[in-house]
C-alpha cells in the first residue's frame, strides 16, 4: 500500500533530464548580438564617393574585424556579420604603419617617399584578408595621391 509506483519514477527522471536539456539550451544562447557589419559598410560606402580627404570614426562592437577587397566582416561572442561595399576596393591600414599613419590623417607624401612607393603598399594591404583584433572604433578615410585613390579603413 505504501510502494512508490513504479511509473513515477520514470516520471521523474524524465522530468530531470527535460530540466537539463532545456538548461543546456538557455547556456547555448549567445548573450550578445552579432556585430552590425552593414552599417560599418554604408559608412565606408559614404566616405568612398566624398572627395579626397573625407574621413569618418565609427564605434564598433566587435572583438574581431576582416577586410576584403570588398567586404567586411565582425566577429563578437554573438556570431559573425559580413556586409559587402558598393564603392571599392577597401584598403586595410592595420597590418602597415605608414597606411596607419595616413588613415589617421598624415599627408601620404609625407609618409611616402613616392607616389609608387603608396600605390604599392595600397596592393599589398588590398592582399591581406584574414581576422585580425578589432579595435573599439573604425576609422574611415580617402585618400588620393599620385593616381592612387583609395579608402582607407583600419
């Protein structure tokens, strides 16, 4: 008369291993949104068609950031985001100094012995395309020496 049925056992484990499985769900779900790539594009598209000179910061959040000749991706605890430009090629200025400086607004004739010696350093940054540590903020920029018209983004 005092026995525990034997189906309310089963019951109960049941009952556990739903509680777990639905616990595992709720810690699979990223806590954060994925970076918004399209509006970092839409920038880079806006300072791409300005006249030389024209620059613009933008604040991201992302812990990692791609630039390809007419891409750009983040990365964030939440996913991932790619968004393509219109007006391109994007030149990364992260991995040069000299592109670094100009992006951050030095005259490239000050920073480049020549207008060659730019237009080479714009092809070989335009050739880089793997993940690198996104800072807080992107900065945008277009610059045109020498023949050599590009948009900076680092």
């Amino acid at each position: 008369m005092f026995d525990v049925p034997v189906d309310t056992v089963y019951l109960w484990l049941g009952v556990a291993a739903f509680s777990v499985a639905v616990l595992g769900v709720i810690l699979a779900v990223p806590t954060t949104a994925p970076p918004d790539a399209t509006r970092v594009a839409d920038a880079v598209d806006r300072v791409a068609v300005e006249p030389a000179g024209a620059q613009r910061t933008m604040q991201i959040d992302a812990t990692e950031i791609r630039l390809g000749p007419r891409q750009i991706s983040l990365r964030n605890e939440g996913g991932s985001a790619t968004a393509s430009v219109t007006h391109g090629p994007i030149t990364p200025a992260v991995d040069d100094d000299q592109l670094e400086l100009v992006l951050y607004g030095r005259p490239p004739n000050i920073v480049f012995e020549s207008p060659a010696a730019f237009a080479r350093a714009v092809e070989a940054a335009q050739t880089r395309t793997e993940w690198q540590p996104a800072p807080a903020q992107v900065e945008i920029r277009r610059v045109d020496w020498g023949g050599t018209d590009v948009t900076l983004v680092g």
